[in-house]
C-alpha cells in the first residue's frame, strides 16, 4: 500500500497521559499535514510540514501539543497531559506538486483518540 | 470569519435516485474548492474547482462552482448503496499555506436498496 499510513490506528489513554501518533507519508510527497475531526464536523488544520520545516500552526495547537518531521519523511504528533476534550479523530494528509497540485490531500485512515 | 456551510445535513435516498448536494462558503481571497467522500476515515479526493461554471464529472458524479453566488453542488445520478458517505466540501485561500483546507461540516449520505 503506498498511500498515507497512521499508527495508532485507535488509543484509548488516561488523562494527564502523553501520547504519540505517527504518519508515514506517501513517499515522494514533500508536504504533510495534521488535521483534527470530532464527531459531526469536517476537519480542522492543525499544522503542516514542507519537507522537515513546520511552516504553519493553527491556533488549536496549544503548548501540549507537538510535531516533528526530523528527516523529511515521517512525522509525530504528540499531546502532553492529555485532556477529555482531546478526544478525536487525528488525521495525517500529505500532497506534491506546484500550484494548485498542494491543495489536493491525500488522507490517511487517522488515529482515534479517547482520552478516558 | 472564513466559513463553508453544507446543506443538508444528512439526506436518505432509495438506489436509483439522483442528489445534489449543496456548499456555500464566506472566505477571504478564495483560491479553491474541493469535494472529498469519507466512508469510514480517510477523506478520498473527488474534485477540485477553482473556475465557474465549469463542469467537473467523474461516471456519475459531477461538481460545478459558482465564483458570483459563492457556492458549489455536487450531484450524484442512479445513486448506489456504495456511495453512502460524508460528503465534505472544503475551501482554500491565497495568502495561506495551500493544504490549509477549510471544510464544512459534510452531508452524510445513506443510499436505501
């Protein structure tokens, strides 16, 4: 499968617990971002990554909540101190090209998160 | 505020019926519009418009955007029990990073046999 690949695919933690997801992109895609779904809404930008440089974040990203691509590659979304309200459907994208080839995502299958 | 809506909400059909889903947005300095189908988790691709009146189609699926109106409808014929989904209308802006979709809320479709 060469598509967008997410582990965890469920976690189900305690609150006050740290958590990492992982989203390997499709390979030659330069661009990889972290949406976020709760239930009965589309999903909202979290932060996006060109190439290992994290070029954006949105203003949901509070301070308990990282993310890396050291190499370019794969990335990593952590949430420190989880909290109830963390509890959604965390979505990786990544996409290529020039223009107007960046704006279509290609989706991975997300990481369902409940925080208890 | 940037916002897209999506009407309806959820819809019911019987196989065979045509639909049309409607996505009106408010966004500063539109770029771009885009269709995706969510069945279970990942959002899959339908169509990019970023021209009006021009018809975008795909077997039986179609999308047209209207830059005037600020609007979009996706119309499905001879709808199948395959294509019950979410439907999810998102839109882009210039002057942002350009995977920074704002989308609406979908339409869940379920197709009855």
């Amino acid at each position: 499968d060469t598509g967008v690949s997410q582990d965890p695919r469920h976690k189900i933690t305690k609150r006050g617990q740290n958590v990492t997801f992982r989203c390997d992109p499709i390979s030659e895609h330069n661009r990889l971002y972290w949406y976020r779904q709760t239930l009965g809404q589309g999903p909202e930008f979290l932060t996006y990554f060109q190439n290992e440089a994290q070029l954006e974040k949105s203003r949901l990203l509070s301070d308990r909540f990282s993310a890396e691509r050291p190499k370019g590659s794969f990335s990593t979304l952590e949430i420190q101190r989880t909290e109830q309200g963390d509890s959604a459907m965390y979505l990786c994208a990544s996409s290529h090209g020039q223009g107007f080839s960046n704006e279509k995502l290609f989706f991975g299958s997300g990481t369902q998160l409940s925080v208890l | 505020e940037d916002k897209v809506v999506q009407s309806p909400l959820s819809l019911v059909v019987h196989e065979g019926d045509t639909v049309t889903l409607n996505c009106s947005y408010e966004v500063t300095n539109f770029r771009s519009l885009l269709w995706y189908k969510q069945e279970k988790k990942a959002p899959t691709f339908l169509f990019m418009l970023t021209s009006s009146g021009i018809e975008k189609k795909s077997g039986r699926l179609s999308s047209i955007l209207d830059k005037k109106e600020l609007f979009s409808i996706l119309n499905i014929t001879a709808t199948q029990t395959g294509d019950s989904a979410i439907y999810l209308c998102a839109v882009t802006r210039y002057g942002g990073s350009q995977g920074n979709l704002i989308f609406g809320k979908g339409t869940k479709l379920s197709v009855k046999p």
